[in-house]
C-alpha cells in the first residue's frame, strides 16, 4: 500500500503516478473528478 499526497496536481502529474504504480483509468478519472475519492471494489 502507498499514500501518494499531491498537493494541486495537474494532469501530468497525476498521468505520472498513474504510470508508475500502475493505477486504473477509472480510479485516475475520479481521482480527477472534482469531489471525487478513488475506490477499491474487490
């Protein structure tokens, strides 16, 4: 597990991390989404 804190990032930022760790279109799209939290459904 990773806390991953960006303080106002902008998209290039936020494609960055989703690159590295390998994160879902879908939980980078609500994470972009205003008032949004990314969600894990197992």
């Amino acid at each position: 597990m990773a806390w991953i804190g960006l303080y106002r990032p902008d998209r290039a930022e936020i494609s960055s991390a989703a690159n590295e760790f390998d994160l879902h279109h879908l939980a980078v799209d609500d994470a972009i989404a205003a008032h949004q939290r990314p969600e894990l459904e197992r």
